[in-house]
C-alpha cells in the first residue's frame, strides 16, 4: 500500500496519505482545512533492514562479508 505526502494549497499543512487501492486517490482532504486543493510532493524512499555489523567499518569492511562489497578504504560513511 503506497504512502503519498502532500502539501495543502490553502493552509500549507504537510500530510501522508495511504490509499489502499489505485482507487480514490484523486479524493484527499486536507485534516486541517479539510481542503481538496493539495500538491503532491516528492517523498523520499525508505526501507526497514535489519542493522548490518558495522564495527569493522574503520578498516574498510563495514561488516561486510570477504567475498565481496564493503565500503572501499572505509568510505561507506559510518565511521
């Protein structure tokens, strides 16, 4: 089920709607101003992963396995 933000026209309030369906989307309502007038912003994407080891950061592995990936000379931004 999607998640869309958007910004109401009169009132300026930012909300996130889930719709359910592909059905009524067209149909928000602000939950300030109960306005229809809204933009639909950009919204950054985000996922639930469980957290990697990232002791071995500092030496270039970010808890990745030998094998492969890893961050490179301990660039991966966690150290």
């Amino acid at each position: 089920m999607p998640v869309f933000e958007y910004q109401c026209k009169e009132c300026d309030t930012r909300y996130e709607v889930l719709h359910k369906s592909s059905e009524n989307k067209d149909v928000v309502n602000c939950p300030e101003c109960k306005s229809t007038e809204h933009i639909k912003l950009i919204s950054a994407f985000s996922s639930v992963n469980s957290s990697p080891d990232i002791s071995g950061c500092s030496t270039g592995s970010c808890g990745m396995p030998s094998y492969g990936g890893g961050c490179q000379g301990g660039m991966c931004g966690l150290n």
